[in-house]
C-alpha cells in the first residue's frame, strides 16, 4: 500500500464510492475501540491518508453504533475467509463487490493464493489510490453482472467467493445468473455473503428509493435455483452481538437480534462443487 497523501474530494455525497468512504470510516473507527472487534489497522491508515471530510460522516454515519454492525459482519467473513484458505493454501479468492475495504490484508493469506478484488470502475479507481496490484493481488474496474471479466480469473482451482452487501443489490434474475456463472466457471469451493429477508425491497421503497432489489427468507431456497450449492452454515449478523463492549448498544443489538433483526440480515456460507469437480 503506497503511503502518499490521496485526495478523495470528487466524490459525491450520495454515490456508491461515498457509500464505501462510510463503511471504510465505520473500520476504521472501530480499530480505535479499547477492545476491538475487527480491528481493521489498515482501514484506519487509509482513512489517516485520504484528503476528505470525514467529520461530515461521522456526523452522519452514528459511528457509535453502526461501527459494530459493520464489525460484525465482517469479522464473520473473515473467520470463514481464513479457515478456507488454511485448508486451501492454492485457492483462489473473488471479492465481489469489494468497495474499499482492506480484508485481503486483514486476513492472513498465504503467498501462494491468487486474490481479485472487483468492483465497480469508479470504485477501483479510488481504491488504486490506496493499494497496490501485486503479483498475488488485482484489482478489477467491472460491473459484477458483466460476464466479460470472468475470463480473467483463473479456473482449475479451489475459489472462494466473497460477496458481503452486493447481491441484495441486483435483482433477483441478475442474483440467479450471476450464481450460475460462477458455478459453472469454477470447479468446487466456497461462496459467503449475506442477504436479507423478503422485508428488504419492501422496506426500501419506502426509505431508500428502492436500491434493495432482492430479498429471501431463508438462503437455502438457491439449493433449488442452483443444485451446485449445498448450504454449511447460516449466521445472523447480529448473533455475535455479545462481543460488542458498549453495554448500552450491546443491549440494543440484543434485542434487534431477538426481534427481526435475528432474521433480516443473515451470513450464510455455501459449498459447491461442479458435477466433474476438483475435489
């Protein structure tokens, strides 16, 4: 990661790369908690090195609280991330919808693993004025839902995809054929990411212009759509809320958890495997 001073004040309020600016702050803050949860160390050094008005965000982003949210997920991540790549030091990792944040220098991946973060141009564009391509480590500029990129990852190896707050994005035809393609490019290995429920899209016509296009009641259901996937493990976001050390937010994440927050947002990680898989 290069170290010089980047300027960040062309982006708009608003748009997708203000939205990952709030998430990278969210990190960031968080690492700076006495006992944190993430701890994303590089999350605050890119935010130490980016020229742009973060106390706007703060005042925006209620960091106290929405830092942990935030945390959660991706510790979650992470934790599935790294026992992947423990038992599959040659795989391939495709971190869709990456945004900025740092989670290939969070984890520790071994120097044989081939890793592609992918995101829209004009995030990437922003994010290479943070980090680096490497021999191991690319950054893609592509819509997701255009299959043109798949042509540059390459096959033959355990792969791990990673799509944490994107697919509840698209909708649900684009979420089916984006599940299929991957399915059918990559032999066997892991899929994680979250989705939340029905109440989604409904709930954002009303709050947020409707950018939530796609919600499930249980991530078991894409068994049906995809017979490639079986289903490990379903996880609420909120379910590791006990970690949180603020008791009075930790008190409130207890009782969305126990309430429709326990069903709302869910992490699941998927297996799959190609009839003539790998193995």
């Amino acid at each position: 990661m290069t170290r010089d001073k980047v300027v960040f004040n062309s982006v708009q309020w608003g748009s997708v790369e203000w939205t990952n600016l709030v998430t990278l702050y969210l990190r960031a803050y968080e690492s700076r908690a006495q006992q944190p949860i993430l701890g994303d160390r590089t999350a605050a050094e890119a935010v130490a090195r980016i020229d742009y008005d973060f106390k706007r965000i703060h005042r925006m982003s209620l960091p106290v609280s929405n830092q942990y949210l935030v945390a959660l997920r991706a510790k979650q991540i992470d934790d599935w991330c790294a026992h992947f790549l423990r038992r599959h030091p040659e795989a391939v990792v495709l971190h869709l919808g990456c945004g900025l944040d740092s989670r290939v220098f969070r984890v520790r991946v071994p120097g044989s693993v081939q890793w592609f973060d992918l995101d829209q141009p004009g995030v990437i564009e922003l994010r290479r004025r943070l980090y680096t391509d490497t021999a191991s480590y690319r950054m893609i500029g592509s819509s997701v839902t255009d299959p043109g990129w798949l042509s540059d990852i390459p096959v033959g190896r355990p792969t791990l995809v990673i799509a944490e707050g994107l697919l509840m994005y698209l909708p649900p035809a684009e979420v089916r054929r984006l599940l299929a393609r991957l399915t059918a490019q990559f032999d066997s290995g892991e899929m994680l990411f979250d989705t939340v429920s029905p109440l989604g899209p409904v709930t954002s016509k009303v709050f947020t212009k409707g950018i939530v296009k796609w919600g499930i009641r249980n991530a078991r259901e894409l068994q049906d759509w995809n017979p490639s996937l079986h289903l490990l493990e379903r996880r609420p976001v909120l379910a590791a809320y006990d970690k949180i050390p603020v008791t009075a937010v930790r008190l409130l994440y207890r009782m969305f958890s126990v309430t429709v927050g326990g069903s709302y947002d869910v992490l699941n990680r998927f297996q799959y495997r190609a009839p003539s898989g790998i193995g």
